[in-house]
C-alpha cells in the first residue's frame, strides 16, 4: 500500500509565527549561556555581551542595560546609514536579548572555571545564535557595526567582524589578563563553530563527479546499489576534446565508500572527485 509522505505546507502566517519563536528561543539561550557561563568567568569572547562583560567588571555597569543601550542604536544606525531593511523580526531580537539577559542574571553560575565557562559558553550562545538565525533574524550589535564598518572602508564583512571582535578580546587581555583574553578566544572560536553546526547540521554530504567511458553502467548501479538520484551533465575534455558525460551524484558521508567501489569496480580509470555539500535540500535530504 502506497503512502503519501508529503507533509502539508506550512501556511505563511505559521512559518512567521515559528520564526518568531526561533528568535524568542535563539536569544534566550545567548542569555543563559551569558549569564550561567561567561559573565561570571570574566569570558568577553567578542560582540556586545563582550564589551558588557568588561564594562561590568570596570565600572560595575548592568550587563542587560549596556547591551541594550548599545543593540538598539547600532540597529537604528543600521537602517539609517545602510539603509537595510532588517526587519521587525531582527528588532524584537534586538530588544529582547538584553530583556532575557536581566531576566536571567540572578541565576547561579553553572562553573567558576574559565575554560568551562569559555566552551559551554561558546557553545550555548552559538547554539542561541543559530536559532536567530534560523528564524531569518539577528539579535543587532557588533554585526550591525561590522556592515557599517565595511560599507564606509571597502574591508570584507568578515574581515570587519573579525577586527571588531578582536579588538574586544584584545581589550579583555588588558582588562584581565592574557589568559582570560586566550579563553575569550576559545569561546569565540566555538561560537562560530556551533552556529555553523546549527545552521548545516553535523553530516557533511559529498557532492561527486564522475566521468567514466560507461555511465550508463555506473548510473544503473548507483540507482539499484546507494539509491540515490543522478545528474547526467555534457563535458568535453580539455586535452582530446572528446564529448564525455559527467554523472553528478549527492550521497551521504557513509556512501561515498560504497560510491567509489562501485564506480572502480566498473571502470578502474574512471575520474571521481568528491567535494563537500554542507547543506542539501531535496528529495532524500533535508526538506527545508
């Protein structure tokens, strides 16, 4: 008996009202993780909770207050200078990340060790980023900065975010020590690393090219074998100038083995290159 495994879609009102809810999640996590992890460990690993981080501990400074006063008139700026639409979604981020940070300050710290605080931290707060972002949104702050920063210098916005969030957790060296500045580091470093996990997942696909004197063979074994859908492309090669196929096939990271065996064992000369997909959508993947 057939299925029809196709879900509903969704109707656009619900995909709004479920990024909505990623936003409120996303920026509830940064807090938590800000409060419980880096806050109490002296972690400034980069943005704004960063510069609140050594403003509380300078001046004595409310965290949730500092980033408020600073979230909101970097994204006013934004819409003015850049003239982006970053939309209500973003605002409501905006506003609600220091909200949730003073919601959330009183909570026991989960560790009083830096480099606990510096990886849950990273962690927890990339994770809460991810979210935002999955939700089409930004909490504001130093990437605001970043887009300012590169329209008025022609820098890459990467290289703008990189010098911003350096020279915050430069400033934590000198605020603290070197060694706390080492720790902001680390949880800038796995923030990234979280957010993109959160944003591809953890399985890496392989996106693979094969050309072979007999694709129809190799297309017939793909088919019965891996199950998996091919792409057949038209090539001529560079030095004999022959017209050659070239099979284009999506597999995952546990295929790939099965996937070149099969091809060898059809066509010992054939060329494979493999190369990673970090996001696939469609049929046999992620639907969304």
């Amino acid at each position: 008996m057939l299925h029809n495994s196709r879900r509903t879609p969704l109707s656009p009102k619900q995909l709004v009202l479920i990024e909505y809810f990623y936003v409120l999640l996303g920026s509830f996590f940064v807090a938590i993780s800000f409060n419980v992890f880096l806050l109490p460990n002296r972690v400034a690993s980069g943005g704004v909770a960063g510069i609140s981080t050594i403003t509380e501990a300078v001046f004595q400074w409310e965290p949730a207050l500092v980033q408020g006063a600073l979230n909101v008139p970097l994204f006013l700026a934004g819409v003015i200078i850049l003239g982006a639409n970053f939309g209500l979604k973003s605002f409501v981020g905006t506003l609600i990340l220091p909200f949730f940070v003073y919601l959330t300050k009183d909570i026991d710290p989960a560790t009083m060790n830096p480099l606990l605080g510096a990886i849950f931290g990273g962690m927890g707060v990339g994770l809460g980023l991810g979210i935002v972002f999955r939700g089409r949104a930004s909490t504001g702050g130093i990437d605001v900065a970043a887009q300012i920063l590169h329209r008025y210098t022609n820098i890459s916005l990467g290289l703008c975010i990189a010098i911003i969030d350096g020279a915050i957790v430069v400033t934590s060296a000198l605020v603290f020590n070197v060694e706390q500045g080492l720790y902001a580091l680390i949880g800038l470093f796995i923030t990234s690393r979280t957010i993109d996990v959160v944003q591809v997942g953890f399985n890496t696909s392989k996106n693979v090219m094969i050309i072979t004197k007999y694709p129809n063979e190799v297309r017939d074994e793909i088919f019965a074998k891996v199950d998996r859908g091919v792409t057949i492309l038209s090539g001529t090669g560079g030095y004999t100038n022959e017209e050659r196929n070239v099979i284009m096939c999506v597999v995952d990271q546990k295929e790939f083995s099965q996937l070149t065996r099969i091809v060898k064992g059809i066509d010992p000369g054939a060329f494979v290159v493999a190369m990673a997909a970090a996001e696939v959508l469609g049929e046999g993947f992620k639907s969304t």
